[in-house]
C-alpha cells in the first residue's frame, strides 16, 4: 500500500510539473502575440510620423513630400521642382534614374534648387490641386505658384529650363490667351478675320482642365503667320455675351469669322485645337486646275462632288459662294475652278456651282448631277440650301463616318445587308441597291439608304431584326425618335414597296425597347419606362424633370438620395413630376432628349415638350434642381405669376 501511495504521489508531481510547463508556454505564447502587437503598433506609428507629419526625407537626392509636409516645404522657398508619380507606372521607373541625375545637377546649380517627388497616388489632395491627370506630370514651383513643364522628358532639357524660371529677375510670359469683355468684345472679333473664344464659368471642373491645353495652344497659334488669335469670356461676368451668342453649357467654344459665329466641333487639347484652328483658317474650298482631279473624285469617291465654276477670284459670285462654303465646311468638300476644261467636265457655265454624284451612286432614276447659278438676288442660305439637297443621291451608302451629317432627316428608310462596294463585291451590293432605287423614286419625301448590317449590328438588334435570318433586312427611322422594322421575309421591290405604304399610311406599330410598366408608381419619384414615356414626359399639364440614369453609374448612385428627396418636395404640386429612368434598359422614344453620359437630366416643360430644357451646370442637389425648376417649370411660373 505504500508502495501504491508512493507511486500516485509521484505521478501526482510529473502530473503538475506538466502543467506548470503548459501555462509557461502558453504565458510566453502571450508574451510573443503581445510583442507583435507592440511592433505592428510601433510600425503603424513611424507610419503615421511620415504620413502626417512634416519631416522631409530624402531619397537618393530626391526629397519625398506628401499632403501633410508640401506646403511646409515649399513656404519661402524662391524654386522648387516637383514631379508628380506613380509607383506603378513604367514611364516613372524608367525615367527615375534620370530623375536623381537633375536633383544632384541642380542642387550644385546658382541658386540651387531642390528637387522633390509626390506619390500622387497616396498624396491625392496634392494630385487634384495640380490638376495632374498623368505620370510623370511635372511642375516648377516659383514663390509657390506652379509653372508648367512640357517640354522634352531629358536632364539637358529640364535643368535648362529650371535653371531659366529659377532666375531672380524671371516673370512668367504674358498669357497668350486674350480676356475679352463686354468692353471689348466686338472690336476684337469683328476685327479678327477669324478668331477661336471659350466662353467658360469659373467654378466649372471641364473649363479648369481645358484651360491649360488652351492656353498652350493659343501660344502656338500666336506664333502662326499670320497668328490665329484665341480669346476667353468669363460667362458668369460677361452674362450678357453669354446671353447673346446662346451659351448654355460650359464650356462653350466658338469660331468668328469677321464677327460671325460659327460652332467649334474640334479638340480640346493642345495639338487638336492647333490642328484644326490652323485647317480652319485656310479657305473652305480647294482650287482645283484640271479636270483629271475632279474625274478621279467623281470616279472612286464617296460622296458628292461640289464644283463653284468662276471667272476669277474678282467674281462676286465667287465670293458669295465661298461665303456659303465657311459655315459648311466640315461636312463638305468644296472645290472651285477657273478652268474651262473643269467647267467643261461638270458642265457648267462661269458663277454656277455644279454638284456631281459619284458614279457608282447614278441611276436613271435621277440626273447625275445638278446645278445652281448664283445671280445678283442669290444668297449665302440659298446656296447653302442648294448643298444640302444635292448631297444625297436617290439611295446612298449610309455609314457611321457620315451618318450625323448626311442621314440625320428623318423618315428614313434604310436597307441593311452584306453592303461592299470594292471590285468582288460590287455587283452583289448593286444588286439589292437597284431594287431599293425602284421603290425610293417612288416615295421622294423620304430618305432611302444602304447599310451595311455588321456597321449597325447594334441597331438592328435594337429593331428586333439581329437574328432575322434574312440576307436583307429593312427598317424605318421615323420623328421623334420611333423605329419600324419590316417583318422578316424574302426581300424584292414589292415587299419593301408595301412596308414603306404601309408607315405612309400609319398603320405599323413603332418598335420601343421597354421595360415592363410599373403596377405602383405613386413613389415621389416616377419609374417612367418606354412604353409610359409619352404617357408622363409628354403630358402637356405638367412640368416633368426627368433623370436617364445607368443602375452601374456611380454617380447616379451617389445622385440617388437627393434626388428622391426632390421627389418628396415636390410630392404635393400636381402641375410638377419628379421621373426617372433607366435608360440602359429602355427606348426613349424622342430624340430631342438625347443621353450621352450618366446621369442625364432635362425638364420638359408643360407648354414646350419638344424642346426640354438640360440640366446643366448647376449642383445637383435639392436646392440647386429647385433653383432650376423655379427658373424653367411653366406651372411654376405662372402660380407665381397669380400671387
């Protein structure tokens, strides 16, 4: 028994020794746990240190500033240069040694000048103060003010130039942009043989990042013989210039010519607006010489051939004709002779313009070309007339280049198939077009067209006709917006004779993409779908501002809650309708409300439904849509008005 309570005694003791070294291990488990935490908390510190505070660092010559030490640093300094980064973009790792090389040359320069480096990416404030929207982006800091660099990328070029700003005795160039008034406004344009003009808002985000590419460009321009001057008028100051010349959005760009207006449809970037200011500049018609220039366009082109024959630049009617050329010029090609034997190609006579159709768009159901004779009583808009009627042949080839400018009348008849008009192809393409020449001359109220049906897959999916199965499918655009498509069947004369009869008399139904109607919409914010859009935009009773949205646009998400809260505002006026709609998922069957990026709003007010009013420029908060609304909503207008 002794033995027995001996035994248990021991095993009692290895039993505790065990345990003993358990907890010790756990404890020192603890203790190691706690010492990570401890230099996690301590790395999270020297984080913050170098985030938040405002110790410079250095690396390999290039000072390292952020949000937190910039304004710091750059107080009181004469020049600094400053590149702004990313770390993952390839151009700032393969220019970063070159970097380091113009931080050590400058700093031994006289004065020296210190080079410093942002990671934009992690220093986002910095990023949107300077405008950068790409790496690397640098700026010479002079007295704090940025002076922009845009130059060549080398060590030569950037030290040179800093060298040049860092200069006690450096004044930035005057801005090459001209800041036109009320006060001087019309003695400049008017003396401008042509002249480009911003017309801008000071808070506005898209005039902010135009306005250094413009300004670039109008330096350029200024070094142009003879120069092409670019000016800006502040449209919140100068309201009245804004008034007159029908700004509503900004910014807003035109061209004068001699004090005459004409829309600005080019790029807004330095090359861009250089590019076309500097085509726009030259004549709007190209003389041409021989009559072999004019045959080749007429044999392999593409579009109409426009032909001013006269005497000599002294002609008025040579004058008057270029007159009409300015405002058209980009959508068409004006030529002009003094040549008997291009006279005697388009036969013409000297003060007529002659518009000739390629050849492979001639049918005998039309002339091959047509004529026009400017006389003492024909003016610009009659010539310009006559360029818009004799740019379309019978049944044309209708393409995305040149929709917008030679398709956009509306009803229009379109014809869609394997359209190709090269060598192999051609007979197979002429072939269907005969057939569609025979109806179209048959029904000159409307635009007939050929299309090929790989160009506008997206369109016919939308007609319903994607998947038809049929080598030729048919379609009509109509006003408004609305869309008819033939139903799928053997193609000939007879059956596009009978769909086209068929719309003239109003008996087919338009193809609408719609979501189904909603059974509730009593919410503060109206769910209008394509099939209810004529139904609540177009009621002539009431004032509807409508929002075409995407479910995917951030922006719309973030628009969201204010909006509805509009809604409910305005819950209780029955002449006012707060709508939406989802604009991916739905037709909107009228094309005066067009959308070309989310969210798109407009009022169409009760007494003008074809002319709705955008939403532009304003916040897009409750107060600033009820500004707009007390501004632009009829009903509104009138129970003020009453009282």
């Amino acid at each position: 028994m002794r033995k027995i309570a001996l035994l248990l005694m021991v095993l009692l003791g290895i039993a505790h020794f065990a345990t003993v070294v358990r907890c010790d291990d756990d404890d020192a488990g603890l203790d190691s746990d706690s010492d990570a935490d401890d230099t996690e908390s301590d790395e999270e510190d020297e984080e913050t240190d170098e985030d938040g505070g405002t110790e410079v660092k250095e690396e390999n010559g290039v000072l390292v500033l952020t949000d937190s030490n910039f304004d710091t640093f750059i107080e009181g300094k004469d020049t600094v240069l400053v590149e702004f980064y990313a770390p993952w973009c390839g151009h700032c790792k393969q220019f970063a040694p070159e970097y380091e090389k113009i931080a050590r040359s400058l700093k031994d320069s006289d004065p020296p000048v210190a080079v410093a480096k942002v990671d934009a990416t992690k220093s986002s404030a910095l990023g949107q103060r300077f405008e950068v929207s790409g790496y690397p982006t640098f700026k010479i800091l002079k007295k704090g003010e940025a002076v922009e660099y845009d130059a060549e990328r080398t060590e030569e070029a950037i030290v040179a130039r800093v060298k040049e700003v860092s200069q006690p005795d450096w004044q930035p160039p005057p801005e090459a942009t001209l800041v036109l008034t009320n006060d001087n406004f019309d003695v400049v344009v008017n003396n401008a043989d042509i002249i480009l003009v911003e017309f801008y808002a000071p808070w506005c985000g898209h005039c902010k990042q135009l306005a250094p590419e413009y300004e670039k460009a109008a330096r350029e321009l200024s070094l142009r013989s003879p120069p092409i001057p670019l000016g800006k008028v502040d449209a919140t100051v100068q309201s009245d210039l804004a008034t007159r010349f029908g700004v509503t959005g900004y910014p807003t760009l035109k061209i004068f010519r001699k004090g005459k207006a004409f829309d600005y449809n080019g790029p807004r970037e330095k090359f861009g607006i250089v590019n076309y200011m500097s085509e726009q500049a030259g004549p709007p018609s190209k003389q041409v010489q021989t009559a072999k220039q004019v045959q080749e366009l007429i044999k392999d082109g593409d579009d109409v051939v426009i032909v001013g024959v006269f005497s000599s630049e002294d002609d008025e009617a040579y004058e008057i004709y270029m007159e009409a050329c300015n405002s058209l010029r980009e959508d068409f090609k004006f030529l002009h002779s003094f040549s008997s034997e291009v006279a005697k190609l388009v036969k013409g006579s000297s003060g007529q313009v002659v518009s000739v159709q390629p050849e492979k768009f001639r049918s005998k159901y039309e002339p091959a070309s047509l004529t026009l004779t400017i006389q003492g009583s024909t003016s610009v808009p009659d010539i310009q007339d006559f360029f818009r009627k004799s740019s379309l042949p019978l049944v044309g080839h209708r393409k995305q280049s040149n929709d917008a400018k030679r398709y956009s009348k509306r009803p229009l008849v379109v014809v869609y198939y394997g359209v190709d008009f090269s060598f192999d192809y051609r007979k197979a393409t002429q072939f269907w077009r005969a057939k569609v020449l025979e109806v179209a001359s048959d029904f000159p109220e409307y635009t007939f067209a050929i299309a090929d049906e790989e160009d506008y897959a997206d369109e016919l999916k939308g007609l319903g006709l994607g998947d038809s199965g049929e080598e030729v499918n048919v379609g009509i655009l109509g006003d408004g917006g609305k869309k008819f498509s033939m139903e799928p069947e053997e193609f000939d004369a007879d059956v596009l004779r009978d769909f086209v009869m068929a719309f003239k008399k109003g008996k087919l139904k338009p193809i609408i993409k719609s979501q189904p109607i909603p059974k509730n919409n009593k919410g503060p914010v109206k769910v209008v779908v394509g099939n209810n859009f004529d139904e609540i935009v177009m009621d002539a009773k009431k004032d509807v501002l409508i929002e075409f949205y995407a479910p995917w646009c951030g922006h719309c998400k973030k628009l969201e809650p204010d909006y509805l809260a509009l809604g409910r505002k305005y819950k209780g006026e029955k002449d006012i309708v707060i709508a939406k709609m989802d604009a991916t998922a739905n037709d909107i069957p009228n094309d005066r409300y067009k959308t070309e990026g989310f969210p798109t709003i407009y009022l169409a007010p009760s007494n003008n439904k074809q002319n709705p009013i955008k939403f532009e420029g304003g916040d897009r908060t409750i107060e600033g849509f009820s500004k707009f609304l007390e501004e632009h909503a009829t009903r509104l207008s009138q129970k003020r008005d009453e009282l």
